[in-house]
C-alpha cells in the first residue's frame, strides 16, 4: 500500500461522504413514493470490497448499523460468484435484512477486473404486497403476512436484468409503478456511487484509494474507541415498555444494561420480553443499529459515518427475543421496537453521562396507512397513502426539548399537506402542536405534533402503529412525563366518535376522519427551577395554559398583561419546596 | 467632464464598507470605498456618488443607471432585526411555519437548536376558509373571522403581513380577498401575499418564502426609500436597479415589494464579475472567494457556468445551497447562486471560549464599532488586528482615507486579551487569530469543492472582497489550488459586477400535465398568463418588447416523481400549423391527429428529458412512463452591457494613497512569504 500524503487523503474521504451524499440525492429525486420522496425513510452507503461501510449519506442513521449484517450474508451465498454488471435485491428479515418493506439494492463495484467497493441503497417500500394495504400491520403474526419475501438474488447478472424477477414483484405489489419505481430509483443511486468511486480512482489509482479508505476505517474507530475511554467504567441498566404487542396483549418489555470498560462498550438487552406475536419484532441487525446510533449520538466528536464506528461494540441480544427475532416472526412494524430501545439505550447513558442525554422524546414515528381502490382513466387502481410522522424532543440538560422535530433516530420528514391532497382522495384538516402537551422541566419537553385526515370518497384501510398511551416518555432528573398518544376516529353519522387502539388495522368510510396526536417529550429537571421568563413566553405563545404555568411551574401571570407576578411566584413555590407536582411525577430508569 | 459624458453606478454595501465605482462611456472607472453607516445603510452610498461627482465635476443628470447590491436585507433576517410580522393562514395550520418539514440539518445532534421562527405562534392567527387542490372552494372565507384578526393585529401594532392559505397557487382568490380587507383595516401595513411571492405547491416552503418576504419588506421598503431619496436632492433621477439573488437586476421598486428575491444581492454580483474575469482568462473552472469584513463566501464555476439553487437557507451556521439536508437557517425557495457563506471576515472578532481555547466569530465588529485598529471605538481584536499586527495591512490611511489603521491600537489589543491571558508571544497569537479565521473560511471553500467530490487542484481560486487577497495565498496552499487570481481593484470587485448585469424578472406557474392534458397550447397559455405580466413590467421599466430577450422552462418529471428536471421550452406560443390553423386546444387528440408543431415541441421536450434524466442518473427508468410537467418558468433579461470594460486599466485612482512597495513580508511564517498589499490597486497610475 502506497503512504498518501494527508491532502489526498482528506479529499478522498470527503469524496466518498460526498458521494453518498449524492447517491441520497439521486435517490430522492428520481423516487416515486410519498414515503421515500417526502419522508425520506431511506439510506444509501458504500462499502470496501470487503463489505465494510465506509460512507453513508446523511439519511436513516437506524440503517447504519444493518449494512454490516446484509452484507455478511450476501458474501456467504454470493462470495465468490460476483461479477461486474450484477446487482443483488433482497428483503428478507431472516437472510440479512430489517423488514419486509425494506429492500436492499447491492452493487459490487469493478475496477479493471478486480472488485473494490460496494453501491448500497436501502429504501422502505410502500406496498410489498402481503396481508393489507402497505404490508406493514401491527397484528401481522408471521412474516408471510408482512408480505412478498425476497432473500437475496441477482436482479442483474452482468448487466442484464431478470425479467422474472421483475415479473414476479411487479405481480405481487398493490401499487407497482410505485414498488417498480423506486427500485429503479435505488439502482440509479448505485450507478452514481459507482460513478463517484471510478472517479476518484481514475484520479488517485486504486492503491490509493484502498489505503485512504482502510485509514478512514480505522481512524473512526480509532475516535470512538478514545472516547470511550474516557467515559467512567461503569454498569447502567433501564427498562423502558410498549404499551401492546400489537394484537392487544402487553405490554411488551425492553431491558438493556450498558457496560463501559476501558474502550469498549457492551450492551446487553437480556430481560427484555420473548419474541411477541404481532408485527413489532426486531432483528438482530436493526438492534445493532439502534446502540450504534445512540453512542453516537452522545458522543462530543465528529465522527465519520462508516463501519469503523461498530468495532468496540458489543451487541447481546438473546435469539427467540424481540429484540433478535427467529422465524417465522413478523416484522414489519419493528420500526417502534427502535424507537424504544433507542429511548432505554439513552435512559442507561442518562446514568452514566448526565449531562449529555436529552429526557425521551415521542418515541419514535406513528405510521398511519390509509389504503383504498379508486378509478383513474378507466382502471380500477390502488392507492395508498403511507404517513410516517415524526414527533418532538424531550428536555435536554441545557435547553427545551425541540417543538415538532423528527427522533434523531430517523432523519425522515413530512409529507406536504398540498402533496398530500394532490394526489390522494384525503383532506388534511388540521396539522399542528398541542398546548400543555410537554413534560414540564427546567427545560421543556417538546409539545405533542396532531394530524388529522378526512377520506373523501369510498371505504379505506385504515392501519395505524403509534405507542406511549399508557407508558409516557419518561422525564429526567425530576422533569415530568410528556402527554401520552390518542386516536380518534369520527364518522360522519350519529355514531359516536370512537377512540382506536394504539396499534390496529381497521376501516374507514367515506366522510370519516381520524384524529392522531403524538405523545409530547419529557421534560428535564425540576419544573420548580424553570425561568419564569421561559415560562411566560410560552403563555404568551399558548404553548402553555395560564393554569399549566401555575400547577406545573409554580409561575403566577398576569392574565391580561402576562407579566411575571414575582411575589406570588416566589410564595407559590417555596409552598412546593422545590418539589415537582405530583400531576407530572418523574420516573426514573432502574 | 464634458456635458455629453453618461455615467454609471454601481454601489454594493456591505456589513463593514461600501464600495461605489462609477464607469463613464470610454469605461474609465472612478472608485470610492468607505466604511458603511448602519442603521442608515444609504449614508454612505450617497456621500460616495455625492463626492464622486464633485471629483468628476459632472452633476446628477449625467447619471443613466445607479446599480446597487445591498445586504441590508438579510442582515435583518440574521440578526432577526425586521419589522414585526404576523402571519394569516388556514385554520388547522398555524404551525407549519413552526414544523416546517420537520427534518433537522444533520444526524446524531442531540443538542441541535431549531431556529426560532421569524413569526411567533402568538401572531400567527388561523381563518376559516378552505380550497381543495383543484382550486375550488370546500370552506367559504369567514369574513367575520377575518374582521377579527385584523383587529388583533391593529392591536398588536404589526408592520408587515404575511398571508398564505391551503392551496392559494391553485386558486389566489381568498388571499385576494384577505389583501383587500386588511388595506382597508390596516392601512400602511405592507402584506405579502404567498400566490404573488411563490405560486408554487408546499405550504411549508410557499410559507417560510412569504413570511421572510414580509419580514425584511419593511426594512426595504424604507432604505429603498431613503436612497431614491437622496439620490434625487443630488439630482440623480435615474432608475435604480437592485442586484437580485440569481443575478440580473430589478427596479428598487420591485425588490421592495419582492425583497425575498434580493437577499443575496451583494454575493451575486462578485460571482458574476468573478465569471466574466474567469470567462476572459480562458479559464473554465474557478472558486471563487469573497471575503469582506463579516462574512467569507464561496462559489463554484465549473466549464464556464455558474453553480445555480432553486432554494436555499440563510441563518444555518454553514448557508449552502443543493445540499441534502435543510433545515438549520430560514428557508428561502427563490432562484440563487449557489454560495456557500460562513460568518469569518476581516471584522471577526478573536475571543477566548471558558476552557481557554482560542476562537474567532461569528460575532463581528462590522463597521460600527470596527477593528481596534481603525481607531474608532473598537475594543475587541479582529482578525483585521491580527492582520495588521502581522504585517499583512500596512498601517496608514485605508478605504478612502477616512479610516487610519493604528498599528500600536492593534498590538495592544490582541496582546492584552489574546497573547496574555494565553501565555503566548504577540506573533504566535497573531497568527493563531489568522489561522482559526482561515479555517473557518475553509468550511465554505470546501462545501463548494471537495465536499461535492470536486478537486480544487483543478480550479483557480479568484480572490476578492476587502479580505479575500489576504488570505487567499495560504487558503490556496492548504487546498492544494496551483493558481491563484486577484483582480484589480479587488474591494471593488462586485461593485463593479453590478454594472455588467442586464434587467432581469423570473416568474412561475405550478401545474400538472400529463397525458392528454399535456398540450402544447397548455405549455403555451401558462406562458401566456406570465409573458403578458412581465412584458408589461419590461415596459414600465423603458424596455420595449423588441429588446426583452424571454427564455421560457418546463420542470419535467416522469409521472409520480418526488422532483423535477429543468428544460428549456423552445417555443410554448400558440402558433399556426402546416394546414394554417391556429393551434388552441390540442386536447383530446391521439398524437396522429395532433398539429405538427405541438408534436415537435412535445417529443422534443420527451426526448431531452429522458436524455437528461439518463445523463443525471444513469437509466431512463420505465421509458412507457408517462412524463409530467409541473410547472412553466419564464426568464426575461434586457439590457446587458458588454463586459469588455470590466478589466481596463483603472483610470484616476481616487485615493490619496499613491506608491507603495507592492508586496509584504509576513512578520511570521516560513521564511515570510510575500503577500498582496491590499492597497495596490490604488496605488497604480
């Protein structure tokens, strides 16, 4: 291996950030779905032509840590019959992927003969087929009913497409110009990988290139390992719960105790609950990701974002559970089952790093599908609208939690409301925050976000995955409780107005509307020490009711002029002896 | 000056200074540069062109243009110093603004700060109306609902409004009715209509546009104002054209009423002066940089074209269009050159963070207080102290002589709270103050460059602003940039841009045409709609038809897509077939039946995006999927000079100032390298 003087280095490893950078672009723009094209539920990456990842786009940080386990199994079946011009799909939870909806797009990368990287892109699907519209159900109870199983197979074989299998997937989806579409947007990210990698080694040779990208490998774990080191050794274990395992059992436990030694970190979900019978399973690659995600995220350097990152980590997770699911467990709703361990990962940091780990935010996406049939110019045609909505923040250890901001575990976004009508038979009619919603701390968690659609014409499938009604994101160091989640669903008649289970699959007729809010963030700190000023501001916003800043902050306001009655504020809260109310009691990890 | 002599301005302000050139016919250039007078921005450019004339001996009327760049917009939104705004939108929608698309700039920040919104949720008040996406009305406009609210923003005592409802692109009627109303209740209140400022679908983005329109309208409005004003008393009435954000000018009347279209008014015109330089050399590709005293930006020309961004964010700690994620400043969905622009300029000032580390900026001294050196109230050194200290500014008179740098002021200041409290020798603080500055204007220079995968050792960098030569050598050494290009008169440079930019207006219209709908006559009555506007504002402006060249654009997408690719549309009019009939509606007809010339303009239009698409991203995808077009753009552009004069030799250098040694040792260094006296171009005769 040539030494490469420390200029070409850098710009070879900007490079590569830069081209998944542009790999998720390409992505994005040629993308079909309102999932992949507005909420951006996808990730494209680059690996060595070992596998390991050595770049990856500013998308999904939850698809990080599953490329090292996609690609462990591509290379047992497919390890020595790759060849330039082939690229490899594949689905299947049970053969290296996540979940049904998540199709990997492989292609290995050619050099004059020799294989030196891999093109990576992963995008959640719409529609696989399977039991209901969207395929992701929370009461799915095996993985056939997630929907159309792909391990992994050669969709090109040097360079010549299988037309079977387009023939088979294009049979087996609801919608397929949308399923079809965004495959063809996943390979045209490939292609751009591939651009940007015989790029840079027609400029700098391919010696080059392999030793800056083996440098940038272990120069990240080089970082991630000296900053280990310098946290306290130490053991922390929380647990933290879904409210239903999706067909109304429950609720579902997740335990981890993190241990930090020396440089390295193990975290160990022993104790959390046996493999569940509805959709929310997690493979073993998607439990990965979440600790990688969250020692990240606590982490004060800039780390680059490539497979050097897992090496001083150790994942145990217990085969059979639902934190490393065996078949025939569905998965397909297992994005929650994320979201949660991500939320008790930072509950066990909360115990090691204090000062660095926000209170628990929504805890994660609700998904609401809303699926039906429709005619356009002359053929009946399906069509699915598929809402991945983000919530808020929790209080943090020196600010407010974020108002209506999407989990760090998921960079995704929103679908516009104007999109939204444009295309589908659906009216948005209110889409805003909720006031009071937010745990109160000295630093505010994040009001709850609300949503509501009306359907305008026919009957709907209507599937919804959303958690935290009977188990609120949990404060921190006194901070209280967010609001917890409701659905709503009110028919046009004089029906009353139903209130719908957490997770459900069920039906809506013309003129009905569904009304979701999202659970609000916990709050930090003693709601007693919080600025009286904040406080105010938040009145004056209507973030926060006139009663809410007395029972909860122990703030008296003026109620024409919303000045500060410092006086009475004082004696409100020395009556409190800094002690929070017991409206919003704090719950702490174990 | 003989009485026939026809004079051009150019003025483009900056934080720190602003710089005036006037250019006569035999494009001799006459320069000016003083420091700039905040609040009241125009002071400066009118004492200026007021002592340009009296050295020129010319009076107004000579004067056929004043061409002007200004930051004075978006400073107000930076500092979040605009008028107070208010926001009227759908009822259920008060906090899109708030949500905006709910992303944020990057991964694994777990301390990330939303910025705060311009309008506050307590002024942004809900209407009971509603359109569907096709236009038609589902909520009648309440207009009880609506009495109410203006009576709480008289209450409020807002200056400017921003109006935008569900849907208003697909029908503007119910904002129309909301503009009248609130005229009559609210006079002197200035609204923004978001059908008038982006007709385009997204309610957040059509949103966030109106609302940073509304917020700096007022502050344009009133400087836009005052400068017409005195440009008068000096008996200069002619038309005063401001620099807009994707270059080209428009009529100060205009960006007032537009200044969301304007913001990046003084950058523009550096990277187009900095292309027609580039363009003269031979050279295709260059990075440009313009570093002035609060702020470094950087551009990228790549084979001859400037790098372009439908939309952009002011306010994210790094500002770079067509990047992946958004999210971290105001997002702006206006037509921009593409620049990247961090806050580390010449006035940046040096302090010391609670561990003891050494930083630099954002905060800077700008022109009020300015640099410690510049003697007038400045306290805290600046990266312009360090600079002097250095050696890299001489001390003496700077700018137009007004300004004396005091080289003893300098020393002091970065020894006694930098060089002191650090244990260091004066130099070694110096140059650390340089060096953190240069970092950080690193950040820009890469976001254009190797952050997009492009080798700056294949680009030439041209150096400009107040600063840019400065640094511009030991930027170059670090970026592995070979050549390195400053320009005569490199404070004046984008000054100087601005007269080498013709008038330029850009409209849109958001649609859905796909299939049988997608006609030429379609194409052709949305151009229509636009051309008819804006050629009627070319000729309010002293163009008439014959000289406004109109470009017109269809954004194409295969059906269902989530963005499009920009094409031009040859010819979207209505025009007479081989048979003499007059193509109207081509709607309905199977493609045998259709007119020859739609056929043409639409398989034309087929084939050069399935090229385009390929060429972007290596497939054409399904080839039978149907192509969309979602919206008609119209450019229109009159009146550009030739830009030959640009680089003439400078003819009476202004300034007091006249020999100087032409180069600098570094105090410090390797040996001392030479560098740029940023006076030079003065000092020729």
């Amino acid at each position: 291996m040539p030494e490469v003087d420390p200029i070409t280095r850098e710009i070879v490893q900007n490079a590569l950030a830069a081209a998944g950078d542009e790999m998720a672009l390409a992505l994005y723009r040629t993308a079909y779905s309102t999932i992949v094209r507005d909420c951006l539920d996808y990730s494209t990456s680059l690996c060595d032509a070992n596998g390991e990842m050595i770049a990856q786009g500013v998308t999904i940080p939850l698809h990080l840590g599953a490329v090292p386990y996609a690609m462990a199994t591509l290379f047992q079946k497919y390890g020595h019959s790759l060849e330039p011009g082939d690229v490899f799909i594949m689905n299947d939870p049970f053969d290296g992927g996540m979940h049904i909806p998540d199709i990997f797009i492989v292609q290995p990368i050619f050099w004059e003969g020799e294989r030196v990287a891999f093109a990576v892109a992963t995008a959640h699907h719409l529609d696989l087929g399977g039991r209901l519209p969207g395929s992701s159900a929370c009461d799915n109870t095996e993985i056939f009913q997630d929907g159309f199983r792909m391990p992994w197979l050669k969709l090109y074989r040097r360079g010549a497409p299988d037309e079977s299998l387009f023939t088979l997937l294009r049979a087996n989806v609801r919608v397929p110009h949308q399923t079809l579409g965004d495959v063809r947007a996943q390979l045209a990210a490939c292609h751009i990988g591939e651009r940007a990698v015989h790029d840079l080694i027609r400029r700098y040779g391919v010696d080059t290139f392999k030793t800056c990208t083996a440098d940038l490998l272990d120069y990240t774990e080089r970082l991630v390992s000296a900053e280990i080191a310098r946290w306290p050794d130490g053991v922390h274990s929380f647990v933290d719960y879904m409210d239903n395992d999706g067909l109304g059992g429950g609720p579902v436990r997740i335990e981890v105790k993190i241990t930090v030694e020396g440089d390295g970190l193990t975290a160990d979900f022993t104790g959390s609950s046996p493999q569940i019978r509805g959709a929310m399973n997690s493979t073993l690659s998607f439990t990965a990701s979440v600790v990688a995600l969250a020692v990240r995220a606590v982490m004060q350097q800039d780390i680059p974002n490539n497979g050097g990152m897992f090496r001083p980590l150790t994942i145990i997770a217990p085969a059979g559970t639902v934190v490393n699911c065996v078949m025939p467990a569905a998965s397909s709703m297992r994005g929650v089952t994320g979201f949660r361990m991500a939320d008790a990962v930072f509950g066990a940091l909360a115990g090691l790093l204090p000062d660095r780990v926000p209170a628990a935010g929504e805890g994660g996406n609700t998904l609401v599908i809303i699926g039906g049939q429709r005619e356009r110019e002359g053929r009946r045609t399906s069509w699915i609208l598929y809402e991945l909505l983000s919530g808020t923040w929790g209080g943090r250890p020196d600010r407010d939690g974020n108002d209506g901001l999407c989990n760090p575990a998921n960079v995704a976004s929103n679908i516009p409301i104007e999109e939204a009508e444009a295309e589908y038979p659906v009216r948005i009619e209110r889409y805003g925050l909720v006031q009071d919603s937010g745990g109160a701390g000295r630093f505010r968690g994040g009001l709850s976000v609300e949503r509501q659609w009306r359907l305008l014409q026919g009957e709907a499938h209507l599937g919804i995955r959303s958690d935290r009604r009977e188990h609120a994101p949990f404060g921190l160091q006194g901070g209280g409780t967010g609001e917890t989640s409701i659905n709503l669903l009110h028919h046009p008649d004089s029906r009353p107005t139903d209130t719908l289970a957490t997770m459900i699959s069920t039906a809506m007729g013309e003129g009905d509307w569904l009304y979701h809010r999202m659970p609000g963030g916990g709050g930090w700190g003693d709601p007693l020490t919080r600025d009286p000023a904040l406080v105010a501001r938040d009145v004056l916003n209507e973030k926060v009711s006139l009663t809410a800043a007395r029972d909860r902050y122990g703030v008296v306001l003026d109620p024409a002029t919303l000045a500060v009655d410092e006086a009475a504020t004082a004696v409100l809260r020395a009556a409190r002896g800094g002690r929070g109310e017991p409206v919003c009691s704090p719950r702490a990890g174990t | 000056m003989s009485r026939e002599t026809r004079l051009r301005i150019g003025a483009d302000v900056g934080g720190t200074f602003t710089d005036v050139v006037i250019l006569d016919d035999a494009g001799h250039v006459w320069t000016d540069k003083v420091l700039s007078t905040p609040p009241e921005f125009e002071q400066a450019v009118l004492q200026s062109v007021a002592r340009l004339l009296a050295r020129l001996e010319a009076d107004g009327q000579a004067v056929t243009e004043v061409a002007h760049g200004t930051t004075v917009a978006t400073n107000a939104v930076l500092e979040h110093r605009g008028a107070l705004t208010a926001l009227i939108t759908t009822r259920g929608f008060r906090d899109v603004l708030e949500l905006r698309r709910i992303r944020a700039p990057q991964m694994y920040d777990l301390f990330w700060e939303k910025p705060r919104p311009l309008v506050e949720r307590y002024l942004r008040f809900e209407l009971t109306e509603r359109l569907s996406a096709t236009g038609e009305v589902v909520t009648p406009l309440n207009r009880d609902d609506l009495a109410q609210i203006c009576a709480r923003l008289q209450q409020a005592g807002v200056e400017s409004v921003a109006v935008c409802l569900i849907h208003a692109y697909a029908n503007p009627e119910h904002e129309q009715i909301v503009g009248n109303t609130l005229a009559e209740c609210l006079p002197g209140v200035q609204v923004s209509l978001s059908h008038q400022v982006l007709r385009e679908r997204k309610e957040y983005e059509r949103t966030a546009t109106t609302v940073v329109n509304a917020y700096v309208r007022p502050v344009m409005q009133h400087y836009v104002g005052a400068l017409r004003e005195g440009l008068n008393e000096q008996g200069v009435d002619a038309p005063l054209l401001i620099m807009q954000s994707a270059g080209g000018l428009t009529p100060a009347e205009d960006a007032a009423v537009r200044p969301v279209y304007v913001l990046e008014s003084g950058p523009a015109a550096g990277v187009l002066a900095a292309l027609a330089l580039v363009q003269r050399q031979g050279l295709s590709n260059a990075i440009t940089l313009d570093v002035g005293g609060t702020t470094a930006k950087a551009s990228i020309i790549e084979d001859g074209q400037i790098a372009y961004s439908p939309e952009y964010e002011v306010g994210a700690s790094l500002s770079a269009g067509n990047r992946l994620v958004g999210g971290g400043g105001e997002l702006i969905r206006a037509p921009s050159i593409d620049i990247a622009e961090v806050g580390a300029g010449g006035g940046s000032i040096a302090w010391l963070d609670p561990a003891g580390g050494l930083r630099v900026g954002p905060q800077s001294a700008g022109a009020r207080p300015g640099p410690v050196c510049y003697g007038r109230g400045g306290q805290a050194p600046t990266v312009t102290d360090a600079n002097v200290v250095l050696g890299y500014i001489r001390p003496g008179r700077l700018a137009d002589g007004s300004v004396s740098v005091d080289l003893d002021a300098a020393r002091r200041a970065v020894h006694d709270q930098v060089a002191h409290p650090l244990g260091l020798d004066l130099l070694h603080a110096a140059d650390g103050i340089h060096r953190i500055a240069n970092a950080r204007t690193m950040r820009a220079l890469r976001a254009v460059s190797t952050e997009r995968g492009r080798d700056p050792r294949d680009f030439t960098l041209v150096a400009f602003g107040g600063a840019g030569p400065i640094h511009a050598a030991s930027l170059a050494r670090e970026l592995g940039v070979r050549r390195v290009v400053i320009p005569p008169l490199p404070g004046l440079f984008s000054a100087l841009g601005l007269l080498f930019s013709g008038v330029e207006h850009h409209d849109v219209r958001s649609c859905r045409l796909s299939g049988d709908a997608l006609t030429e006559a379609a194409l052709a009555a949305l151009r229509a709609d636009m051309e008819h506007g804006m050629l009627a504002q070319f000729a309010a402006e002293g163009f008439p038809a014959d000289q406004v060249k109109l470009s017109a654009y269809a954004d194409v997408r295969f059906l269902g897509q989530a963005s499009e690719i920009r094409l031009p549309l040859e010819d979207g009019r209505p025009r007479t077939d081989d048979r003499g009939r007059t193509t109207e509606d081509g709607g309905g007809r199977t493609k045998d039946e259709l007119p020859t010339t739609d056929y043409r303009l639409l398989t034309t239009l087929h084939g050069a995006f399935l090229a385009e698409h390929e060429r972007l991203y290596g497939h054409r995808s399904d080839p039978d999927n149907p192509i969309e077009v979602v919206a008609v753009r119209l450019i229109g552009r009159a009146g550009a000079p030739d830009a030959q004069t640009l680089f003439r030799p400078v003819h009476r250098p202004p300034s007091a100032v006249r020999r100087s040694s032409g180069l600098l040792r570094s105090a410090l260094g390797s040996g001392g390298h030479a560098c740029p006296d940023p006076r030079r171009p003065h000092s020729r005769d």
